[in-house]
C-alpha cells in the first residue's frame, strides 16, 4: 500500500502552503517528541528558538503581544457571554452579540447585538453565510460518521432553500 502525502493548510489562519507545510510538520515532531499530548506551553517553548520553523509565527514584542492578547481576552469575553432565555421552565441560551463587517469603506469588523443582526438584511446574510460555513466545517469534519447521516440530509435541505431565497 502507498504511503498517503500528507498536505497541510492554515484554517482561520492566512497562510502560505508553504508556511502550512513547515508549521504542520513541527507541530507533528512536537507531538512526537512530548510523547503524549501536545500542549500549547510546549510550543511556544520551542518556538522560542530563532531557529525554530515556528519561531516567526509568534509575536515576540512582548508590548505589542501583550496588547493582542488583551484584544483575544476581549473576544473570548464578548463571545462567551450569552443570554438566558426561560420559556415554559426551559432554559436556552442565545449569543448577546454577533461578529460582523461593517458596510463602511473600511469594511470593519465589530459585534452588533442580535436584534440588529434580525432587522438588517445584510446582517443577517452574514450570519447566515457564517452559519452554513460553520455546518460544512462541521460536516467534512464528522462526515465518516455514518450514524449522523440523517443530520446531514436535513442541512442539506436547508441549505437548498437557503439557496433559492437568494
């Protein structure tokens, strides 16, 4: 049987193919080399090293850093929170705010609450597209999973009338 290539890619991340290719295979020799789990102080660690095929991924600026992390504890803040909604004693929770780009010229991003996101039609597109986005991801991530199959019909469906709409 013929050895499978193995291709990387960044997802979330812009990266060169080539960047992907270097940073999956460190990640997996880390993994090798941890013997175990491979945790996140491990890689930075490593990283540490100029020398290192991950070391310029990582912002060594420890001001600038410090700033950027503050702004990533500040999506995790706005992300995380969420409203409880009680409707015949049962509870469900919905996101407060949501992620959107801004009809500007910029085209900048900013989180808009869910009630402006249900009155503006490009609004709601967006986060329409970001939700069928998210199911493919979800899809093609549990797609071996035959048992999940009459889920799959059902987004499928969805995304047709979705489609049509449009």
């Amino acid at each position: 049987m013929a050895k499978q290539k193995r291709i990387f890619r960044g997802r979330g991340i812009t990266l060169s193919e080539k960047k992907a290719e270097q940073y999956g295979l460190e990640l997996i020799r880390l993994r090798e080399k941890a013997n175990g789990s491979l945790k996140t102080k491990d890689i930075v660690e490593s990283a540490r090293s100029e020398d290192s095929p991950i070391h310029k991924y990582f912002n060594w600026d420890d001001t600038k850093a410090a700033e950027l992390y503050r702004r990533d504890q500040a999506r995790h803040l706005i992300n995380g929170i969420v409203e409880v909604i009680i409707e015949e004693d049962e509870e469900r929770e919905i996101p407060i705010f949501f992620n959107i780009i801004e009809e500007d010229e910029n085209g900048s991003q900013g989180y808009v609450m869910v009630e402006e996101v249900i009155k503006n039609g490009e609004y709601k597109n967006q986060l329409l597209q970001k939700a069928i986005q998210e199911i493919k991801h979800w899809q093609t991530k549990y797609k071996t999973l035959k048992d999940l199959g009459v889920i799959f019909g059902a987004i499928e469906k969805v995304q047709k009338k979705l489609d049509l709409k449009r």
